[in-house]
C-alpha cells in the first residue's frame, strides 16, 4: 500500500486519530466524553495537545456535512476536531512524561440501575 496523493497535507498526530473512533463508540450517550492529550503540549506535527469528543460529536459532525468514517479510513482527525472545537492546546509545557486518555461519564445518583 503506498502513500495517499494528499498525505503531505495531513497533520494528524496519533492521540487525534484515536478521537473520531471514540465519538462513535460513544455516539448519543448522554454525560460521556472521551479526551486524549500529550503532556509535552503537541501531538506529533501539530499545534495542539489532543483532542476531546463527546456523546454529540457524531451528530455535530453529521450536521456540518463530515462523515466522521471517512474521517477514519483517512486517519485525517485533525481539521474535523477543529470542526467541532474539540482540539485541546495547550502549548509546550516542557515535559514529556506520557500521553494520557480519560473517559469521562457522570453516573446519576438517582438512577438506581447505575449504582
């Protein structure tokens, strides 16, 4: 398998890349997010740390006209993060320790299924 004809144009770093796969495995789920940084401020050739989806991401990609699984067969994250304001920056901090990814879900307190 060769290089794509447009692979000079992708500035996608490895933690973007996981993002899109996140925000459909947890599309429509209300209180979940998934977010995904580098300690050292980058992601590979980028500006930005990493990113962050939620349980809408899909549905707001959806309705600016993104078909986030092209997005995924084109490991091309970066400019549909920065559709839906879901890239994190924040500069060099210095350091390189690890990277880090959290998933977030608030568990309600009222729902005794959840308990």
């Amino acid at each position: 398998m060769g290089l794509r004809e447009d692979a000079d144009r992708i500035i996608d770093g490895s933690i973007h890349r996981v993002l899109p796969d996140e925000a459909v495995g947890i599309d429509g789920l209300k209180d979940t997010a998934v977010f995904s940084v580098g300690s050292d401020g980058t992601d590979g050739p980028t500006d930005a740390a990493g990113g962050y989806v939620d349980g809408m991401t899909k549905a707001v990609l959806s309705e600016k006209g993104i078909d986030i699984y092209k997005t995924l067969q084109d490991n091309d994250a970066y400019p549909v993060l920065q559709a839906c304001n879901g890239l994190i920056f924040t500069g060099p901090t210095g350091t390189n320790v690890n990277d880090v990814a959290v998933v977030l879900i608030r568990r309600r307190q009222d729902d005794p299924e959840e308990r």
